[in-house]
C-alpha cells in the first residue's frame, strides 16, 4: 500500500473556524491530490500539487486554499468552514513513471462543519 | 469539459450472478481510464486501468475494455460475491494528464 497517512481522521468543527487537513506521503511523489467526496458527486478535485509550493486550483476550489512547503506535506485549509463544506475529504498521490499513473488515495477525513 | 458518466445504483445482485457496470466519458484525445473500488470507511483502490484503445484491464476477475468508437468503459464480472459489495468509481485523466476526473459511482450490493 502506498504510504499515505491522513490527520485527523474524523474532525467536528463550528461555522467560522478555520480547519486545516494534512495529507503525509513517504513515496516522496511529486504529485499531490486534494479531493472531496458528497453523495451524488463522486470526487470531486479541490487543489494539486506538482511539486514543493507549486499547487493550482481543482474544479471545487472556493472556500479553500492548500500549501506544500515540503515535498511528503500537503495541507488543505477551510479559512472559515461552512456547513457546505462537511464532506468527507480525501488526499492521493500519482505513482512516478509514466504521466497517467493512476491514483492511490488515503482513507479519508470525515469533516462536520455544525 | 472532460466528464464521465456512469449507471446510478444502487445495484443488486444474487451471488453467483454477472455484473455490469457501465460508464462513457467525454473527453478530447484518448486518455487513461480507470476503474475504482471503495469499501466501506475505506479510500479508494485501483481496481484495474487501461491506456489505450482496444486495451482490456482485468483483476480479481473484473474487466473492462477501453471502447473508443462508443467512448465506454464498462466493468463486468461473470460470478460476483457477497465480498464484492462495494462502490465503483470510474474516472479518466484530461488531456493534460493532471488532473483526473471521476463518475458519481455505483454502490453494488450483492446477497448470498
């Protein structure tokens, strides 16, 4: 299994706090997903990253923001949660090699925004 | 844009019965498609992928051929069991190769 540890595993938080989620990987890839997952939707990609402090936007990218700064890191953060943003939140990383080597995810973070 | 489509669930079967899955996709060239499982409380696994077009991925006896002229990529399985009830994701990377784009699933319940 690919070495992908997501924190905090279940999180309950209010209207208005600020959320972070850390996303950690020792396969030292270069790419790095953020996604959320809400019945009916499927996945849906939030950030990316391709490298240390190189991310760019996903299609679901309002209200949240993410940072790299080292390359087995990746944070994702509600500045101000909302009850929208209760989902359950998955990190994945693409395997090295070819350019469409496929995903391997961690197993998620449950967030509730009351 | 890139989109992919699949059957809405949820989808029950006896056990021993045969499985189909479908999914199409839209997209500009010819990507990667794949084919995902999430067990309960789980992430998602690879299931099985294929590159390119006529390509059959296959595992734990589930399989898919990459159909370019209907742009499908329909999972099946001849005999499924109870330990196959899960949901499946089916999804493709954009031509750009970054980003990878997924269907809304189908949860598939199977009894003994």
């Amino acid at each position: 299994d690919a070495g992908i540890t997501q924190s905090p595993r279940h999180k309950v938080t209010e209207t208005g706090t600020p959320v972070t989620l850390r996303c950690h990987q020792t396969e030292n890839h270069r790419y790095m997903y953020w996604y959320r997952q809400d019945p009916g939707h499927g996945l849906r990609l939030i950030h990316y990253s391709y490298g240390v402090k190189d991310t760019d936007k996903g299609e679901v990218s309002d209200g949240y923001s993410v940072s790299r700064s080292k390359t087995e890191d990746f944070l994702l953060t509600l500045e101000s949660a909302t009850s929208s943003q209760t989902s359950v939140y998955f990190c994945a990383i693409r395997g090295e090699g070819a350019y469409n080597s496929p995903l391997h995810f961690g197993n998620g973070t449950r967030l509730t925004v009351t | 844009g890139d989109s992919v489509t699949q059957m809405e669930g949820p989808v029950t079967l006896s056990e021993e019965a045969f499985l189909t899955i479908n999914c199409t996709y839209t997209a500009t060239g010819y990507p990667s498609l794949f084919w995902y499982v999430q067990y309960p409380g789980e992430g998602l696994q690879l299931l099985l992928k294929a590159t390119k077009a006529d390509d059959k991925g296959s595992n734990k006896g589930f399989e898919a051929t990459y159909r370019k002229e209907t742009t499908s990529f329909h999972l099946e399985k001849g005999s499924v069991q109870v330990s196959d009830s899960a949901v499946y994701f089916c999804a493709h990377y954009n031509n750009a190769g970054n980003m990878l784009t997924f269907g809304g699933g189908t949860r598939l319940m199977v009894k003994p």
